[in-house]
C-alpha cells in the first residue's frame, strides 16, 4: 500500500469517528430534550386550594384586601424545606374575588428585603394603580392602589411586575388569583361553588436542585426556564376528589415560559367557557386548551362516578418547526392533576347554551393601526426603556394591532388594561379557543394576529402602561413597551423618574 493510501485511510477513519462523534452527541441532546411526567408517579397529594382573600368594607362601601409579601419556607415534600416567596404565606397568594361595580383598594406591604409590586393581570384599571414597573413598593413599603371594577366576571391574576426581575419574583412563588364577578355570571348555571365544583388550577412548572428551587436555563432553552415538573397551587403530584357530575376549572398558566396543552387522556371534550378576560358567546367544545404564560382559560369538564381522570399536558402541534418543539418545550409531557370522582355523583344542571355577548370591539370603528414585531431583543427593534414612551393612544377610541412573530422562537404578546378581541389569525378567523375576550397570545415562529383594543381609560399622559412578551425571561431581558392613554390632542410625557426621552411616536397627537 502507497504511504498516500495509508495517510487517505487515516484521514478518513478520522473524519467517519468526527461525524460518529457529533452525530452521537446531537443524538444524545436530542433524545435527551424533551420531558414527559405521564405516568412515572402516583398523584397521592391533597391539592391545595387557595384560601378566598379576607376583605374589609370601609365606611364608602370599599372592599379592602390585606396582601404582604414575604420570605418563607415550603414543604413540597415532607420533610425538604424549600425557601420560598409569597403573599399572606409562604408560597403563591389567596384568591381575590370581588364583583363588577365594588370599589376596591388593596394595602400592599413589601417584607421582603427587595423591591417588588404587584401587577393585577387582565385588569382594566388606571395606569398609576396598575403596579408596573413605575409602581414599585421598597422593602418595608405600603402601596395601596384602588380602581372600581368596571369589566366582565373574568379570572384574572397578579404577580410583581419589576422591571429586570420579574420571573424571579414569579418563580419563587408570588402569583395569586383574582376572580372577578358580574350579575350575568352569578345567575347562569355553571359550576360555581369554589373549592368544590369550581377549582382554581394554577399550573407552574419547576425543577429542584436538592431543596432549593432551580432557575437555571438549559442548552438551547432560549424561551427561559423550562422544569422538568409541574404543581397546581404549589402542590406536586396533586389529585382532587369531586362530587359532582360538572367540574369548572380554571386553568392559569403562572408559568415563566412554559406552554401547555392541556386535555384528558381519554380524548373526552372539555367544554372551553371563558377565556383570559371572561365568557365567551357560548361554550365550545374542544380536546385540548393551549395557554402560554400568563394566558387563562375555564373549562367544564363531565365527570363518571367512580372514576379517576387526569388533566394532562399533551405535545404541541403549534409550537414551531420541530427544533424549537424539540429544545423549546413543545414536545414535553405532563401529567398534570388526577381528578377523583366519587362513587356517587351530584347531577348538576346542563351548561347554557348561550354565555352572553362580548364587550370587547370587533374593529369596525377602529381610528388606527398600529404594528409590532417582535424580537427577543425588542419589539419593534427597541429594547424597553423605562423613560420612553413608544406609543400614545387616545382615550375612548378602537385600534387594531397587528403583532407578528418572526424571530425564530415562541413568543406571547400581553397588553396591560384592555381585554382586546382576536379579529385574524394568520389572516384567517381565529379558531374558536381565540374567540373570548384576551389579554395575553401565544405566537409561535410564523405567526400573525390582529387584535381589535379600546382604550376607555382615563386618561394620564405621565403613567405608562406595558405592553410584552410575557415569557418572563424575554421580558426581563426587555421585551416590552409602553403605551400612555391620553385625552385628544394631549401628548404623552415622559415618566416621572424614567429618566428617559420620549420615543417617536410619543410625539405624536392623538
Ligand atoms: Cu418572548
């Protein structure tokens, strides 16, 4: 054999264990990637249910809630103390509940040795009451906001909502729910005893590292933080036991990155009732609900006496090209929550077959547009800046916005104070989970949406609120805008201690 065969040899025996070699390590990435808890565990703990908030009513008739935030530890697990966050306790927060028309006013105290708020999710209320990242409460600080309720019995939710540290402060355990009540919902025949036939289901995923609570992001996980197992209000391994032939949940995704699909194993339709900001026209019957972080939907689902049944979190189809299902989440698999029905069944009466009419706009007066792209290093190309208002909206008028995602990655698209209407999907109608009124999308890789938005108000040229990305990592590392409602011709001003300038179109007249 020529000496240049043998060097030909060699050569290609080293290129063939290269290729082996990188082809077995992506292999190994690959297979490795996606997470599934279906079936590996028996569901042996008592769900936990968020006490309702105690309230107060003051001599003017305001309901007034109590919320501290403070350090603590919780046991997960028997016996493995884990530090932990929350309002009123050691991890997550009681259940708000008030009704369309109340005052309220929340006294907010920080006892954690940090700044935090607190965000009240869905909410239509004014800007400085909103507890964005201009509202911040330092360590040992009240803030005390208070708005009327003026919208549609919803299950909305707060959080904190500093810029920079936000899924910090979501992770480690400070999110609540907010349930909101009107005539129309107290009087239709849907599940409604909470606790009972009417189950708050706050789905958050995490991962441990020893006792602590790990927050760190795995290879190529550019959408945040992805556990490897998720809790319903904080509980592992939950089950719930039913009496009753209609289950209402509703389903809250207070996950920093994490999408679920969720459905039963058994193919059964749920009925979808209400989504982010309240009922839908009527209810619609589907396999499987979708929420990305932040988004909420009810569902009513029909139990058998006797039976166990577990709400379950299924692979996505919409999600992106197969390396982001692979890497991002979308392949994962989790079991969820078993329900357990007992041996015999209270009837409960059939769900209506009409909800009620939406309130939010279809677009048809809408007196502008308005375009956002977004990126992972910004919205329309400009990463958040606390000073600069990016856009101005006038007070009482329509808007279609159309927000689309080409960056290459999931994204969510959150807009403080309004619940919009979802008018095109892609161009196409929105699919019947889309139809209710929302305040959070998901928007995978491809994907573009046109929302119809009114601003009621009031107006307040000085108090931006947020628009974002409501994947807590992309938001914190400044996925996010700020809008101010203004009266006509008013100009927005920069905010008071932003230090900023305005941006362009915050030089524009209404
Ligand atoms: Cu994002």
């Amino acid at each position: 054999m020529s000496r240049f065969k043998r060097v030909l040899i060699v050569l290609g025996s080293v290129v063939t264990v290269l290729v082996l070699a990188v082809g077995g390590l992506f292999a190994w990435l690959w297979t490795g990637a996606d997470v599934s808890t279906v079936g590996k565990a028996s569901f042996d703990n008592a769900l936990a249910i968020p006490p309702l908030a105690e309230s107060s009513v003051d001599k003017d008739g305001t309901r007034v809630f109590d919320l501290r935030m403070r350090a603590g530890e919780t046991e997960f697990e028997a016996g493995r103390k884990t530090p932990t966050w929350g309002f009123n306790g050691s991890y997550l927060g009681p259940t708000l509940r008030a009704a369309r028309g109340e005052r309220v006013r929340v006294r907010i105290t920080n006892g954690l040795d940090e700044a935090s708020g607190v965000h009240w999710h869905g909410m239509h209320l004014p800007a400085r009451m909103d507890g964005g990242p201009h509202q911040m409460i330092h360590p040992g600080g009240t803030w005390t906001p208070h708005w009327t309720v003026d919208q549609p019995a919803a299950t909305l939710w707060y959080h904190p909502h500093p810029h920079g540290s936000t899924e910090q402060h979501v992770r480690k355990g400070l999110a609540g729910m907010f349930i909101l009540d009107d005539q129309r919902s107290t009087k239709l025949s849907l599940p409604k005893r909470y606790g009972v036939d009417d189950l708050p289901v706050i789905v958050q995923d995490v991962r441990f590292d020893g006792a602590k609570l790990d927050g760190g992001r795995k290879i190529m996980q550019n959408v945040g933080f992805l556990g490897d197992r998720t809790m319903v209000n904080g509980t592992l391994r939950p089950y719930r036991e039913v009496r009753d032939e209609l289950i209402r949940l509703r389903l809250l995704n207070a996950s920093t990155a994490r999408t679920y699909a969720f459905g039963f194993p058994d193919g059964r339709a749920l009925s979808l009732i209400a989504t982010d900001g309240g009922l839908l026209e009527r209810p619609e019957s589907m396999e499987r609900v979708q929420l990305s972080p932040g988004e909420r939907a009810e569902i009513v689902v029909r139990m058998r006496a006797g039976e166990r049944v577990m709400l379950r979190s299924f692979p996505q189809d919409n999600y992106g090209d197969s390396w982001q299902r692979r890497f991002g989440g979308g392949d994962d698999s989790f079991d969820v929550l078993e329900l357990r029905a007992a041996r015999k069944l209270r009837p409960s009466p059939e769900i209506p077959t009409g909800l009620g009419e939406l309130e939010t706009p279809d677009g048809t007066d809408a007196v502008r547009g308005r375009y956002f792209d977004l990126k992972r290093s910004g919205i329309n190309g400009r990463s958040m800046g606390m000073g600069r208002v990016d856009e101005t909206v006038t007070r009482g008028t329509t808007e279609v916005w159309t927000v689309r995602n080409s960056n290459g990655m999931p994204h969510n698209f959150h807009v403080h104070d309004v619940q919009f209407r979802v008018l095109e999907v892609n161009g196409e109608a929105p699919p019947p989970a889309l139809r209710g009124p929302k305040d959070t999308v998901f928007l995978p890789n491809g994907t573009t949406m046109k929302l119809a938005l009114r601003f009621t108000g009031p107006a307040d040229p000085d108090t931006p609120y947020m628009y974002h990305c409501h994947l807590l990592y992309h938001e914190d590392e400044g996925m996010m805008g700020q809008f101010v409602v203004v009266e006509k011709g008013q100009r927005a001003q920069a905010p008071s201690g932003g230090g900023g300038t305005l941006g362009h179109s915050g030089h524009q007249h209404g």
